[in-house]
C-alpha cells in the first residue's frame, strides 16, 4: 500500500523553493525525485492542496524541459504535455477555488502561455481572459495576450482583421506598463518584453487610429429577439467562426466569417477544398445551433407528445431537446474525422481515406510523427496537431494524453455511436444495469467542450493552410490565373 503524505502551508513554501533551486541548478534527478514525491501526495485527492502540487507538477515538467530542449520546435515534447496536462489537473481539481485569485490566475496564464505555444492561441486567449476576470489588471495575462493576438496575426487571411487584431494586442501590451498593473506572483522583467513587442506593432500601423476608426460593437445582432438570442449566447461562448472573436464579445464577431485563404490548384481542378471546407462549416453551424436550442430552458416540443415512453423512475431526460444535445456532441465529434480528413488530402500524405482520423493523421505506423511534417514550422498546424492530443487516451494516464477528460469524451462518443447513454435530468451517472448514465448537467459541459474543440480545429485548419500556401508558392514564378466565387 502506497503511503500518503501530507504537507503544511509552511512546508508546501518550503517544497516550491526546492523546485526552483533544482531547475536554477539545473539538476534533472532533484526535479525528478520532486516529482515523484509530488505524485504521492495528489494520489490523496481530500487534500486541501492538491491543486497547489498539480501546480507544482508542472513547474517540475516545465523545469526539466528548459534544462533539455528550451527552445525545441519538435512536434512533440513529452514534458510540456506533461505540464499542461497538470495544469489542466490543477484547474480541474475541487481545491481550485480555495487558491487565492492571483494565483488561480497565474495558473490559467501558465496553461495559456504553454497553448499558445504550441500554435493554440485562440484557446489560450480564453484562459488569459478567465485570468483577468479574476485579477482585472494583471500583467501577465494582459501582455501574454497581446503575445498570443500578435501571433495569430500571421495565420489571418483577411489583412483587414489582421490589423484590427494587432491594434487591440497594442492595446494589451500597452496595459502592462501603466502604473496600477498587477505584477503579483510575476515576471516585472516581461515589462521590457512586452514594451518592445508593443514598439514594434506602433512601428507597422497607427493602432490607436484603427481603434478610433472601427468600432467593435455597431453591427446587428437580427432583427428578432430570438436571433439576438442565439448570438449573443454564441458569442458569450466564443463560438463563431471569426477570428474577430478574440477581441471579446462585440458585435463585430457575431458571424461565421472564417473561410479558406486563397490557394493555388491545377487549372482544371474542381474546388475541392472550398466544397470541403464549406460543408464542414454547415455542420459546425448545425451543431452549435443544436447545442444552443439542447441547452435552453426546458420546454416539451410537439413531437414529445403521445411518445408513450415509459417512466423507469431515475428522472430520465427523454426529448427533441436532450436529442439536440446529443446532436451537437454528435456532430462536433464527427468533425474532429473530417477535419484530419482534409488535412490528408491537402497535405498529400496518401492515408486511406476511410482510416484517417484526428489521432493518426499526424503518426507513421502510430508511432512516429510523419516525415511530411517533422520539418514544417506551422505554428497552426502544430496547434490542430496538439488539439488532437486533447481527444486521445483510453485512461487518464494514457502518455498521448493532455487533458484529464480525454477518455470520458473518447467513452461518451462510442456510447453515443454504438450502444446507449441515457441523459438524466438529476442524480448520479451509476448505470442503470447494463444501461450508462450521465447527469444532464454534465452532458451539457462535454458537449460545450467538445464544440469548442471543433471550432478551434475548423479555424487552425485554415489558418495552417494560409501558411502552408505562402510556403508552397514563395519561390514560384509560374503564372496564375486567379477566380473569384460569389458567396452563397
């Protein structure tokens, strides 16, 4: 039997110091042997700072890759998802919330630094935003955040949204040299970082004239309240397909704007990949729509009536509305395939088509990172690479894995697909004998989850292929026709 250990306030001080003396000395067996200390004490999960070793865990991860590879633009790097995986554990942990709010919002900045990274910046910019909702004037959340806008810039085919973006990450890196930002638990040499990324931006556009001249905020929402409804709702949840999203919840982005970027083909070519990206588009739409009308207050549709269903007494959630729901988890799903799909036949990688998925598309023989990709430097590509990291693992110790609820999402989708989950309106998620469960209100969280993730794939795909396009063509002098396609 293992034995479980406990700490102190003074003594959990004590044990991050050490952490930080082993990685400034720069001694990997230290930081391992911290590590596997730290393991013992999580495996308690009543302890009241668990979320502070979770912490911990990833600074040890963190700590042992820059003694490594600091600068590493390998695909995959075992300790720096082993750091967001603990960061991810941190946060998901119940004692979470006992941390004070600085440090809770340290945590959520960490997470995003090591997303954004990794070419995840759209998700990274919601978790510098739950950062600052938390400590409204923090530095660290408010300069990795221009950081992360400035580095999308280059993934945005539209040059228009490309500008607004690098004033408003002006405008984030400016905020970290005002008088009353918030340094607590952070880096106040970054202050230098951030001035001179926020020079170099005021060096290439005038950002406050942009700013004076686009408002964010005086675009129609509908004409119906219901319409308003659903966009708001939609943008609350950043779930357009803009990248105008990242500038928050104004107007601006409340519409499905994301298409391809240009890209050459052979003159005879049909447009495949404009067909493709577009009907993946029309399903991520009906799939956040059903979401949308799957979580609204409960209402019984027409078509529930004289459904003679048979009440089995563990308040089951039988509806149009809770199949809605299933839907979007469904569909979303679903997108995840179709997008490694595209990625396939846009990279030319000769997978059988009825065999590709988001987990193999990347690997040769499920081992390797394909050679077609070791040498591309595609921040967005790499990112839809390390989002598929997020759906796999058959259990929460899976070493493919990064995200603690990988395999629920993996046992969820094949319930769904291949035999039963009954939704219940309260109460537990026991199986009702060979029947699995789950509680409405954890059904809703997975399916919010599992849409975000394909919204973020949808616009990493096309932000990769921007990149790729500019790659493939940068030398070539041969001549192009071009074409213009009408909108729908």
């Amino acid at each position: 039997m293992t034995q479980i250990l406990t700490m102190s306030p003074e003594e959990l001080h004590e044990f991050g110091s050490r952490i930080d003396d082993a990685e400034d000395a720069g001694d990997l067996a230290q930081l391992e042997a911290l590590d596997a200390q730290a393991a013992t004490l999580v495996a308690d999960e009543t302890d009241q700072f668990s979320a502070y070793i979770w912490y911990f865990r990833s600074n040890i991860q963190s700590a042992i890759q820059t003694i490594q590879d600091p600068q590493s633009w390998k695909w995959r790097q075992l300790h720096r998802e082993r750091q967001i995986l603990y960061l991810r554990r941190a946060i998901a942990h119940k004692t979470f919330l006992l941390l004070p709010e600085v440090m809770r919002a340290s945590i959520l900045v960490n997470l995003g630094n090591s997303l954004s990274a990794f070419g995840r910046g759209l998700e990274a910019i919601e978790l510098y935003d739950s950062a600052l909702e938390l400590v409204p004037k923090y530095a660290m959340a408010q300069g990795n955040r221009g950081e992360a806008m400035y580095a999308l810039l280059r993934s945005i085919p539209d040059p228009g949204h490309a500008h607004l973006l690098a004033a408003y990450a002006h405008q984030y890196l400016e905020a970290t040299q005002a008088a009353d930002a918030n340094w607590e638990n952070g880096n106040i040499n970054a202050k230098v970082h951030y001035k001179a990324y926020a020079e170099h931006i005021a060096g290439k556009i005038d950002p406050e004239q942009i700013r004076r001249d686009q408002s964010l905020d005086e675009f129609s929402l509908g004409k119906s309240s219901a319409e308003r409804n659903y966009r708001l709702w939609s943008l609350r949840h950043n779930l357009f397909l803009n990248p105008l999203n990242v500038l928050g919840k104004h107007s601006i982005a409340a519409g499905d704007r994301m298409n391809l970027p240009s890209h050459i083909t052979p003159i005879m070519d049909p447009p495949q990949y404009i067909a493709w990206f577009n009907q993946m588009k029309q399903e991520y739409i009906g799939a956040r729509w059903f979401l949308y009308e799957g979580t609204r207050l409960p209402r019984r549709h027409f078509a529930d009536r004289e459904s003679f269903l048979v009440n089995t007494l563990d308040y089951p959630a039988h509806s149009l509305q809770t199949e809605k729901l299933r839907t979007a988890f469904r569909l979303a799903y679903g997108l995840l395939d179709k997008v490694a799909g595209f990625v396939n036949t846009y990279y030319k990688l000769g997978m059988d088509a009825k065999r590709v998925d988001l987990r193999n598309v990347w690997r040769e023989k499920k081992v390797d990172l394909r050679p077609e990709f070791v040498e591309k430097k595609n921040l967005a590509l790499r990112g839809l690479c390390w989002l598929a990291l997020d759906i796999i693992g058959d259990d929460p110790n899976d070493q493919d894995s990064i995200a603690p609820e990988a395999a629920e999402l993996k046992r969820i989708r094949n319930l769904l697909e291949h035999r039963t989950l009954v939704i219940r309106e309260m109460g537990t998620a026991s199986p009702l004998g060979a029947v699995e469960t789950i509680a409405l209100g954890d059904f809703e969280r997975h399916a919010l989850h599992i849409v975000k993730l394909a919204r973020a794939a949808l616009m990493y795909l096309a932000f990769s292929m921007k990149l790729e396009e500019e790659e493939r063509h940068a030398s070539d002098t041969s001549l192009a026709a071009p074409i213009e396609l009408p909108l729908l």
